[in-house]
C-alpha cells in the first residue's frame, strides 16, 4: 500500500521515528497515539504498519474537539474534525481502533504497563503536557517506548513539562529535539 499522508492537513514532521517505532513494535502489542487531529501522523503510521506487515494494535486518542490554539479553524468552528478524520483515514479503517475521550480519561481505561508504545501530540501547555506525561508514563511496558511531538521552542510548554519529567529518568531519555520530537524508552 502507498504511503498517503501527504493528502492530510497535519504536523507530521516525524517519520524517521514512527518508521523505527513499527520496527520495534511487537506483534500482538499496542501503539497508541495521543492526538491525531485530521489523521497525518495516524495515516502514515497505520500504512507504515502495514508495509512492513507488522501486526499489532493500533489505537488512536483525541477528544476531536480540537487544542486550545485550534478554536478558530474552520474544522473546530464548524464541528467536522471528527468526520474529515474518519473520512480521511477510511482507506485504513479495519487497521486502528479511535478512542474519543480526552487524554487523561483515555489513560485510565489501559493497565499499568500493558503499552509498547505511547507518542504524545495532544495540548501544549505546560500543565496538559506535565499532566499526560504522569497519566500515560505508567502504561508503558519496561522496554517499552514513550514519545512526544513538539519538543520545540515554539512550545516552551513541552520543553519544560519533558525536561522536569525526565530529570527524575534521565537514563531514559534518548533524544530531544530530532523531528520536533522527544524519545524515551523505560528502563
Ligand atoms: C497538534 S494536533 C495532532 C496532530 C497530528 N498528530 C498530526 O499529525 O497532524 C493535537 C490534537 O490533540 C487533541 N487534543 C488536545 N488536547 C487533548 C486532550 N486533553 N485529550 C485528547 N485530545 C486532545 C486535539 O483535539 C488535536 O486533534
């Protein structure tokens, strides 16, 4: 199947991680993604997954209501994020599952450490951030990987939130910045 990712409104800037991240993904495991808005990122994952004929669960988190900083684009205004992303993503539909809750409620529906891989791209404030770093930490299987978009200055929020998280975990933290992202994998 061609990648098709491109079609998609999005921030996608991150394909070298989500590329290693089906590589290690184990067959049967779980990969969850924390904001997905239109679908960028989920459809390149979810073809990426395909092509490399890696069989594991894929679950896509968001309120589709869109972030703080969202409120006046047409999709927010008008109400039809969640439909262009179902439209968006029906070539792949049968091959991830969308959980429409806000992140933290989305979170306690998982066991603690049942997840292989958590990337976080949902609000970019530094509490939101602080708050999901704490809430989806402890789902993530040892060994497991816990990732983020926006680490960025254009998001002083994220940097913070990620650097005071990760002082308390510093050997577990891989890289900063790379793709606009931040790596970690539990130790
Ligand atoms: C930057 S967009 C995601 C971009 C997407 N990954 C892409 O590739 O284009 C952030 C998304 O997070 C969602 N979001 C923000 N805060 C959230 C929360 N607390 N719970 C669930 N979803 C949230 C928004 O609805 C929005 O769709």
């Amino acid at each position: 199947m061609e990648h098709f990712f491109e079609s998609i409104e999005g921030w996608f800037t991150f394909p070298r991680l989500y590329t290693m991240l089906v590589q290690q993904t184990p067959a049967g495991g779980t990969f969850v993604e924390v904001g997905s808005w239109k679908g960028q990122s989920l459809a390149f994952l979810t073809v990426e997954a395909i092509r490399q004929r890696r069989d594991f669960r894929i679950v896509a988190v968001d309120t589709w209501q869109g972030s703080s900083e969202h409120a006046s684009v047409d999709s927010i205004r008008q109400g039809t994020l969640f439909e262009e992303f179902t439209a968006n993503l029906s070539p792949v539909a049968d091959r991830f599952t969308a959980l429409r809750l806000p992140s933290l409620e989305a979170a306690a529906t998982f066991a603690d450490g049942s997840l292989d891989a958590v990337f976080i791209d949902a609000a970019h404030e530094f509490a939101a951030v602080a708050a999901d770093l704490e809430a989806w930490y402890p789902k993530v299987k040892r060994g497991g990987w816990f990732c983020g978009h926006d680490y960025s200055s254009a998001w002083p929020g994220v940097v913070r939130a990620v650097d005071r998280f990760f002082t308390r975990r510093s050997g577990e933290l891989l890289s900063r910045g790379d793709e606009f992202c931040w790596v970690s994998r539990r130790a």
